[in-house]
C-alpha cells in the first residue's frame, strides 16, 4: 500500500491582518504595467497627449516667429512715380496690393488689408518764403483703414506719416533737421507667443491626462467588473490608486519631456538656465500632475457610466482652460473676475511655469504658487477619500 504525501506550498511571507499579503510591491508593478500598456495602446491617449499639444505649440509658434505685416491696398489712379509710394514700396514690412476699387473695398471691410491707399499729384501755390513764384508739385496722400483691423490700421497710419514727414523735409530741402533721433539698441531676449503658449500646453496636457484619463480609466475598470475581480484577490484598494497614479506618471513625464524637446529646438522656446530650468519645469509638473489626480480620482469615485461623467469633467477643466491663462492672458478679464481666476489650479502651474522657464526663477521663487496648488491637492484628495466609490 502506497501513501501518498500532500506537499503544502508555503506563501512567500505570511498572511498580513485580514488575510492581505505583507508586501504590494508586486501587485503595484502589476497593475502600474497594466495601466502603462492601457495607455500606451489606447489612441485617444497618444493623440490628446501628445499629438494634440505638439500642433498647437506649432501653430503658436509660427504666429509667435511671423514678423509684423502691413497690407495697403493702391486705389486705381495713385501716382506711383510720387517718393511716398516709392519710399512705401522699399519698407520690407510694407505689401503693396493693387486692384479695382471695389474689391480693395471689400478686402478693408473684412479686414484683409490694413488700409487703401491714394497718392495723386497737385500744384501747390507758391509759399511766401519761396524766391520763387511759380506753383510748385506737392502730393495729396489719403489713407483709408477700417476697424476691421485695428492694430494693422494703427500701424499702417504710423507708418504712412513717418514717410510723409520724411518726404516732406526732402522736398522742402532740409537735410540737416532742427530735432534729430539717434537711438541705440541693446542684446537681450527676444520672446515670442511660444514663450508664452508652451507653459500653457503643458499645464492643459497634464490636467487632460489627469482628469480624462484617471476618470474614465476607473469607470471603465468599474464597468467591465475589472475591481471586483481585482479585489478578490488580496490587494488593498490604495494599491491600485498608486498603481494608475505612477503609470500617469510615467505617461506625464514622457510628455513635459517631447513638449519641451520641441519647443526648444523647433520654435526656439527659452528656457532661461537651460537645463536646470528644463529639470526644475519637469519636477513642478510631475507635481501638479499629483494634484490634478485627486480631482480625477473625484469624479472616477462617484460615476460607473462615461456618459454621465462627461458633463461633470468639462464643468472641472473648461473653465481653467480658458480662465487660467492656457492660450491667453487672463489680465484682460473683468475685474470681478480675475481674483477667480487667479486661483485656480491651472492658473497657479501656469504662472509657475511661465516664471521658471522666462524669468529663471527657481522653484522656492515660486513657493506661492506651489502652496496654491497643494492647498488645491489637499482639499481635492479630502473629498476623493470621502466620496470614492469602489462599485
């Protein structure tokens, strides 16, 4: 008669309180590379993470590096024999547009030239001062602009006076004038719209990943019974927030990085210490990722179906896109409101951002932005704890 032994395979370490593993480190990597590889292989993710913010920061940063045109259009008759036209025609800043009256009229009016411009040549009677008196060739200039474009018409009238006032002394024969200009230019920086728009994409690259992606990440864990099956096993609830939390992390970091390789070496975006900016940049945005988090983990906790839940995240992230200085300046807005939007989350990374990278402030600089945005995380992480629903 045989007898068979029943070998017992011990755990790797015993049992914690509850029945729970003493050590996650496992079941952290786990569900950290699940969550990674999810990321990785869902489109949306690549596209709003990445490709979405690299073609705004192209397009700024071509608005940002385009020089300053003027557009006038030359009314039909204008003498273009007279020094003002030709003196307008050898400004580099300065298109010349020629055409029929009435469609240089419609082009004003939708504001696609800057103004029309008329030169018609004129006898002039003779001045008393003049030795002579014989009627002498003087020039009627009449620019036309519309408040269709306001800046360009501003500088188009600049522009066109200087050169009047110009041809004016010429024809009068001074060549030495009473009041002469000298000015003198110094080095310094040259900031362009990039300098102000990347910082801006950074912040909206990581509240999306944040809040989209945490949000809908755990609904559809929710939805597919994935946490129930999860929490069958002996791995603690906190286990599987850190898990998703450091795969956003990582996803987050890849972006700040491409994001600024970009701007720095396609659209000459200005980090002010180099590489300690670049470094200091990267760590306060792998910070405010941590706070944006606690707000994704609110609306993940209280909704199991993404159509319900999409109202409620553009309630959250709408307004800090436009009220916190993400693609303009929110010194323009009311006074009533600026205190608002001041203090938003988005806007205290914004300005942090925008300082580190131009100013060259360092991250104690902007201590007072950082504590904006820990009381944002602390208060965010309250109520997610309090009202996060595992089912």
């Amino acid at each position: 008669m045989s007898t068979t032994t029943n070998q017992i395979k011990t755990p790797d370490a015993p049992p914690a309180p509850g029945g729970r593993p003493t050590n996650e480190l496992r079941a952290f990597a786990a569900l950290t590379k699940a969550s990674l590889l999810g990321q990785v292989r869902n489109f949306s993710t690549l596209f709003f993470g990445f490709l979405f913010p690299i073609v705004f920061i192209a397009i700024f940063g071509f608005l940002g590096n385009a020089a300053t045109k003027v557009t006038l259009g030359v009314a039909p008759g204008t003498d273009a024999q007279s020094p003002v036209y030709v003196a307008l025609a050898h400004i580099p800043a300065v298109t010349l547009q020629t055409g029929d009256q009435a469609t240089l009229d419609r082009q004003l009016k939708r504001g696609e030239i800057d103004g029309i411009i008329y030169i018609v040549a004129v006898q002039r009677p003779a001045q008393p001062n003049q030795s002579s008196s014989q009627p002498t060739t003087g020039y009627d200039v009449t620019l036309t602009t519309s408040t269709a474009s306001v800046a360009g018409a501003a500088t188009a009238t600049a522009i066109v006076e200087g050169v009047a006032s110009k041809v004016n002394l010429a024809l009068a024969g001074v060549t030495v004038p009473a009041v002469q200009v000298t000015t003198s230019n110094t080095t310094g920086q040259r900031y362009t719209y990039i300098d102000f728009a990347l910082p801006g994409q950074l912040g909206f690259s990581l509240l999306s990943i944040a809040i989209f992606g945490t949000a809908f990440g755990f609904v559809v864990l929710k939805r597919t019974l994935v946490l129930k099956r999860i929490f069958a096993t002996p791995t603690r609830p906190r286990t599987l927030v850190l898990g998703q939390g450091a795969a956003r992390l990582v996803i987050a970091t890849a972006q700040v990085i491409v994001i600024l390789l970009v701007g720095v070496f396609f659209f000459s975006f200005h980090l002010a210490n180099g590489a300690v900016t670049f470094l200091e940049m990267l760590a306060l945005c792998l910070f405010g990722l941590i706070v944006f988090l606690g707000m994704g983990l609110i609306v993940a906790g209280n909704f199991n179906n993404e159509n319900a839940m999409g109202p409620v995240i553009n309630l959250i992230t709408l307004p800090q896109f436009l009220l916190s200085g993400t693609f303009f300046s929110n010194s323009s807005f009311p006074a009533w409101l600026q205190p608002i939007a001041n203090n938003l989350p988005l806007s205290y990374m914004n300005v942090a951002l925008r300082q580190i990278a131009s100013e060259g402030a360092t991250l104690w600089d902007v201590r007072n932005q950082i504590l904006g945005l820990l009381i944002w995380g602390v208060i965010s992480y309250a109520v997610a704890i309090r009202t996060f629903k595992w089912e």
